[in-house]
C-alpha cells in the first residue's frame, strides 16, 4: 500500500518555481499558444505538499490532439488518470520534484484546476480545511487520501467562490 505523507510548502517553494519555470518554457517552445499555470498545493503558499509540482495546460479543442502528441514526447503518458477527449495526464516521477502534468481543453469539464489553486489562495477556510485533510491523512493509504481529497474538490466547486469562474 503506497502512503502518503506531506510537508509545508515553503521547503519546496524556490524548487518547485524554478522547475515550474523550466518546464513552462519547454511545453511553450511546443505549445505557443497554450495557457500554462502552476497549479496543485505547491503553487499555494504555506499549503501542505506531497512535495511535487504539478501544471496545468490549457489548450483549445482544436490544438487538444497535437497537445497530446507533443507532450507524450517530453513526459510520460499517466496510464493510471482519467482520459477523455478534452483531458489527459503526464507525469516524469525523475524530475526534481516529481512532475505531475494535467492537458485540459479550454472551458472542458476538467478545466478546473486553476480555478481550485485561485479560490484556495483567496480563502484561508478553505485553504485550513484543505491541510486539516491532509493532516487525517498523513502516513495513511494514498488511494483513501485521494477519495477524501476528491469528495473536498467536489464541495468546493459548489462554493460560491468557485463558481465565480463559471460562464
């Protein structure tokens, strides 16, 4: 059973910026008309990490296939996400931090991580509930820490301060 454990963000914040900064600069060689945002717990100050880095890529529905194409080149395809026609999931566990990458398609269903990362940072009760989680959950199962953290995604996104970024 793979277990989870966490640290302050503020350990991993200049690394996990300048390799933010280095693979933003790569994907955009490729993808020059791509959004590209620092997401996940490492974007947000003093938030609990598992310590990796994670970036979403916004493209728009017609540019999503060559996306696909050109990232599966620079990173691992991650076999064990969700896949859809508007969504797919790299990684590269040999980066430093581990690399977690999220393909969305502009305004798709899962366009919503940058939408999590503005609202956590705006909000500290959401923010303390987010690391009051992932505390419950620390040195336990990783796939029970995902289902809770999941189940708090899904209430979040019925918040009003989420639902400001819908159209």
């Amino acid at each position: 059973m793979e277990k989870v454990n966490f640290f302050n963000s503020e350990l991993f914040h200049k690394n996990a910026e300048k390799s933010f900064l280095i693979h933003a600069n790569k994907i955009q060689d490729l993808l020059p008309e791509a959004d590209i945002q620092h997401v996940g717990s490492s974007a947000i100050p003093n938030c609990m990490t598992k310590g990796d880095l994670d970036i979403q890529v916004r493209v728009h529905a017609e540019q999503f296939s060559k996306a696909v194409e050109l990232l599966s080149n620079l990173y691992e395809r991650n076999d064990e996400s969700v896949k859809t026609a508007t969504f797919r999931a790299f990684k590269d566990d040999t980066s430093n931090p581990p690399l977690g990458v999220q393909l969305t398609v502009i305004d798709s269903e899962f366009d919503f991580f940058w939408k999590f990362r503005d609202v956590l940072l705006a909000n500290y009760k959401y923010r303390d509930a987010y690391d009051e989680l992932k505390k419950e959950y620390e040195d336990k199962s990783m796939d029970a820490y995902r289902e809770a953290k999941d189940i708090f995604f899904q209430r979040l996104m019925e918040t009003p301060e989420f639902k400001k970024y819908d159209k």
